[in-house]
C-alpha cells in the first residue's frame, strides 16, 4: 500500500510540475511579443494559456501529495532515515529535513495563492508567490528522487 501512495504522490507532484511552471511561464510571458518572434509556435501557445485556468488544480494536486506525503511519512521515519543514519548520510537526512519545512511553507501559502489568483489582475505579488511554490515544488520534486534512489521505500 505505502508504494502505491508513493506512486501516487509522484503523479500528483509532476501535476504540480506542469501545471505550476505553466503559470510561471505564462505570467512572465509580455503579450504579443512572442506571436512576431516564434510565429505562434508551440512556445508561444504554451505561454499564451491563461494560468488561473489551472489554480484550483494546482491547489488540490498539492494538497494530495501532501496528505500522500503525511501517510507515506512514518514508513520513511522507520525504514529509510535510520539506513541513511547507518550509511552515514546527515547531507541526505538534512535535504529531506529541509524538503518537509519547504513543504509545509507550500501548504501555508496556498490560500494566499489561491486569492491573488481568483481575485484581480496579475500583479507582481501573485508572480512571486508562484515563482515561489513552482521552486518549492521543483526542490522538493528532485529531493524525493534522490533520496528515493538513495534508499527507496
């Protein structure tokens, strides 16, 4: 059961990755610039899409990795930190201190996110605040990897 909550947790966190870098592509993308220099490519198309469209999925893809996160957690605790211990590994057990703390600012920022996004026009808060959860996503996304390659569930 704990493998298919870690599965999980990684579709739900490459949803996080597509739908978050998106919106950062699209908020810093300058309107009709790209159209003249691409010819409406796919670079273009992929900066043109409007990334509110996607707020309220970012916000439930990230509350479901993080309550996959909390229930695959113990078994982490249990089995992987103390090998990482025995290994000598404290780099390894610090990412992943760090990861959690990262994680956590994540969750507290979602319904800040959640308002710049529904309410008004862009602003340089709302692109910031998802410059933000896009890097905490990005960090915690390849911690995972390396740690899980390090020593998996």
């Amino acid at each position: 059961m704990t493998i298919a909550m870690l599965i999980i947790h990684g579709l739900a966190s490459v949803v996080l990755l597509g739908g978050l870098t998106h919106q950062v592509t699209s908020s810093l993308s300058v309107p009709g610039r790209g159209k003249a220099n691409t010819g409406g490519g796919f670079i273009q198309r992929y900066r043109s899409v409007d990334g509110s469209v996607m707020a309220n999925a970012v916000i439930a893809a990230y509350l479901l990795a993080f309550a996959l996160g909390a229930l695959i957690y113990p078994s982490y605790r249990l089995d992987v930190r103390i090998a990482l211990v025995e290994m000598q590994l404290p780099w390894a057990i610090g990412l992943f201190e760090i990861k959690e703390h990262w994680a956590a600012i994540g969750l507290a920022a979602l319904p800040l996110y959640r308002h710049l996004w529904r309410c008004g026009p862009p602003s340089p808060a709302r692109l910031l605040l998802t410059c933000l959860l896009a890097s905490v996503v990005w960090f915690n996304f390849l911690v995972g990897h390396l740690l899980n390659n390090l020593r998996g569930i």
